[in-house]
C-alpha cells in the first residue's frame, strides 16, 4: 500500500451504534451497497453551500439556463460589470435598473455569481396579515385587509380572499402605513 488517500462518494441514508459505543453513518455507495463508517472518518460534503437569494434575484437567474455553458458565461459577465457604467441585463437583454443598485456593492455582485456557479435557494419574502381590531362590523367581526381581482379592501375575516401580503405589495397598493400606525394589527404569517 502507499498510504494514498481516498475518497468514497455516497449518500447518508441512516446511522449506527453498537455495544462498544462506536457511532456512525450508514452511506449508500454509487454501485448501491450500504456501508457503515464511523462518523470521526467522514468528512463535510464537497457539494457547495447554496446562496440564498430574493425573489427578484431568483427571476433575473431563472432567465440563464445554466446547463449552457454560454448562458452561465453571459450570467457572469453581466453581474460582474454591474457599476461600471452597465446596468444588471438578464439574458433576453432587458436592464434591470431596480435591481442593479444593489450591485454597485462588491458583496453582492460576489454573493450572485456564487448563486450562479453553486446554485441558489430563494428566500420566502415575509407575508403579513393586517387587521382592524377596533374597527368591526355589524356581526362583530375584525376587518382584515383582503386581495381579490387585483383590488385590496377591508372585508370580514371569514370572507374567501387573499389576506397575506408582502411589505412591497403593502407598500405599492398605498397600505404602507400601516406598519406604522396603532390603529392597525400588523401579523407576521
């Protein structure tokens, strides 16, 4: 033998302990035989960390397909020159001024082209529901804000509609005010 390090490739798919108290990990080979290897010999997976990214970010992304060499290439080029006189453009051309400012900063031109060679996981915008308490109805029901057609309003809280919004959608429809005032229940859903 010449003492050459190897290494297997698996996947964990349960664990072990025995009477001597070793404990490990029973790992699934690629051939498909389950082998266990105590947890001291595993090392941390080789596969990169995912970045997290915004919704807005995830749909400049999902306009590259990066199974094409080409679109990963261009998906790099246009994050990397954001700031230099360029704005952010998404593979069918179209500037994303919005998007853009926040690329001026290093960090996160360097966290979306990790997003773009590691791949990414979009993080879940935070919905609030907003009510009323004091103002009621004549059933004597709290008046939360409801969605239907495109049309924010104030309806019963047993009505049917959309009742969790995004702070933006909030902010657009001109409810931004109600993270503001107390006259306004703002819940975190």
């Amino acid at each position: 033998m010449n003492n050459e390090k190897v290494y297997i490739e698996g996947y964990v798919v349960g664990s072990f302990a025995d009477i001597l108290e070793n404990r490990g990990k029973q790992i699934q080979l690629i051939n498909g035989d389950i082998v266990d290897i105590e947890d001291n010999f595993i090392y941390k997976s080789i596969e990169p960390e995912k970045v997290v990214v915004s919704e807005e970010e995830a749909k400049f992304l999902e306009t590259f397909d990066f199974n094409c060499e080409s679109d990963v290439t261009t998906a790099l080029y246009h994050v990397s020159r954001v700031g230099w006189g360029y704005y952010l453009k998404n593979n069918d051309g179209i500037e994303l001024k919005d998007l853009s400012e926040g690329f001026r900063e290093l960090e996160n031109r360097k966290r979306l082209i990790k997003a773009i060679l590691d791949g990414y996981e979009v993080e879940k915008e935070k919905r609030y529901r907003i009510s009323m308490p004091k103002a009621r109805n004549y059933k004597n029901h709290v008046q939360i804000l409801c969605e239907k057609d495109g049309k924010i309003f104030w309806c019963g809280e047993w009505y049917p509609f959309r009742t969790k919004f995004t702070r933006k959608e909030l902010e657009d429809a001109g409810f931004g005010e109600v993270f503001n005032s107390t006259l306004f229940e703002v819940e975190e859903v």
